[in-house]
C-alpha cells in the first residue's frame, strides 16, 4: 500500500485514517502483482497444502446452486473451485489487471460458464448489491486486510448483502502465524525500522509503523477478528490456520508429497491440525465463515 501518510505516525506511534490514495495504493500493488497470485499457492508445497485447506473450508459451506460474490477474487484460483461447487459467480477485484488475469485464466475452462460477469469492487464499498442478494460471499486472499480502520464497516457490508441463512467466507493475514513463519524477516524488519516500529507491529498487526515500506496491511490475531465479526453483526461459524505443520520443513514435504498415500494422509491430518482452536493462529492466513448473528 505503500508509505503514504505513514512517516509521522510510525515516530509517534499513532496513524492517519485510511484514504482514498491509500486505496489506490493497493489497486496498484495488487495490479504490478499480475500473474505472481496466479501462482503464489501452487509454486511450493507449503502453498499447494494451504491451497488445499482453502478449498476444503470453501467446500464446506457453498452448496450447488449457490449464488456467490467472489471479493478479491484475482486471477481465479477459487473462482474455479466455486464453479466446482456448483455456484453461479460475480467476480470482483479491487485491480483491473487481476481481473484481465481472470478472464484470461478461467475464460479459456469449463468454468467460465458459471461466471455471471466481472467488476471493479473495494470491499469497503458494496454499497451497489442489494440487501441478501447473495447465497454467500467469499473474500479469500485477504482483502479485509487492506481495510484497516474500514473492516468492520466492511465486513457489515458483506454480510447486509448475504441471505439469511448465507455465509461469509474469507480469509485474513495471521500476525502470529507469520511472526513465526518469517521470523527471519522480522528480525531484519527490526534492524532496518527500528524495534520501537517493529513491537507496535507486534502490538497491532498494522504494516503501516513500518514508514516506508512497499506493502502494508492489516494482520490479526483469530480473537480480535472474532471481535470484529461479532460487532459487525454477525457470528463466526468456524475458523482455521491456513497451515500449521506444511510450514516445516520444504524438505520432508517434498518427501511426503511424492509419496502419493502418505500425501493423503498426511492432508488429512493437516486440514484437522488447522480448525483446532489452538491452531488458528498458526498460519500465514486466518480462514473464517460467519453468519449473521
């Protein structure tokens, strides 16, 4: 999202209301990303797991025939996945380029037949559907990461245009999950902002301490976004770390993963390990459904 507004409020600890610039910045990142998202969940064998507990989280709560708002829906992963399902979808993303990258990936499949049409949308701004028009809204990807002081507005928002009955499902990036996954990182984040930066980071999850830097966002810890969920108006039905043991060793996974049985099992296990509710601040995401309350 960039540095935009950020220098001052990182020295003093405070920050500025998310602006309209700040969204532009993150239609731009998001847009010079291109077909990096494409490939971001299947390039290693830690994101072909995570891609495989997204899908059987999704599975669980889109029934066939559902009518479904994708937020945030890039080049089509999980557009595919709910044309699977058996979902009728609208396709949205805040960046045109993304959603050139979807037509271009899913116009040329079976899946595009399910596709009822693509728009530009902010996930802070759904103003334009109508109250329950959707059977459900799924916003993977962690768009509701970039809404900073706007997310509970935005998660009412999603939830005004579900159906009674509906499902919200998403996903948003893990402060402790990626604390311990990029614990490297970190310390350099340290070193280059300052530990005073790096702790209020710790503190709030808010990129947006580090002055400067290229990407910001919001990350959470499972507990304060069941807050937000709550206080939108809804109720959290379920929630899970993206991964837990795949963010071990690249090594044994490639092992593991070649061996087609023990593969198996070993999903099997992963996707449990995942909705315990200990674990679900262990991955780099927090996936959630919620309904209203």
């Amino acid at each position: 999202m960039g540095a935009t507004g950020t220098a001052a409020g990182a020295r003093s600890g405070t920050l500025p209301v998310m602006t309209a610039e700040d969204r532009e910045a993150t239609r731009a990142y998001y847009d010079e990303f291109g077909d990096a998202e494409w490939n971001r969940l299947v390039g290693d064998v830690a994101g072909r797991v995570s891609l495989e507990v997204h899908r059987r989280f999704l599975a669980r709560f889109v029934q066939p025939g559902a009518r479904v708002l994708e937020v945030g829906a890039g080049p089509g992963r999980f557009t595919t996945e709910l044309a699977a399902l058996g979902a009728t979808v609208v396709v949205t993303d805040i960046s045109p380029v993304q959603l050139g990258l979807n037509e271009r990936y899913v116009g040329s499949t079976e899946a595009e037949a399910a596709v009822e049409r693509r728009e530009l949308l902010d996930v802070c701004d759904v103003s334009r559907f109508a109250e329950g028009e959707f059977d459900a809204v799924l916003a993977y990807g962690g768009p509701l990461s970039y809404a900073f002081e706007e997310t509970e507005a935005a998660l009412r928002g999603l939830l005004r245009i579900t159906a009674r009955g509906g499902v919200v499902v998403g996903s948003v990036m893990s402060m402790l999950g990626t604390w311990r996954y990029q614990l490297p990182g970190v310390v350099k984040v340290a070193a280059a902002f300052g530990e005073e930066a790096n702790d209020r980071v710790l503190a709030t999850g808010d990129l947006r301490h580090l002055a400067g830097s290229a990407h910001v966002c919001q990350m959470f810890r499972a507990g304060g976004f069941a807050d937000l969920v709550s206080a939108a108006g809804g109720r959290t039905l379920a929630m899970s770390a993206s991964n837990w043991a795949s963010l071990g060793d690249p090594d044994v996974l490639a092992d593991l993963e070649a061996d087609p049985d023990r593969w198996t099992r070993f999903l099997e296990h992963e996707v449990a390990a995942c909705a315990e509710p200990g674990a679900a601040d262990g991955g780099t995401h927090i996936l959630f459904a919620a309904e209203h309350a």
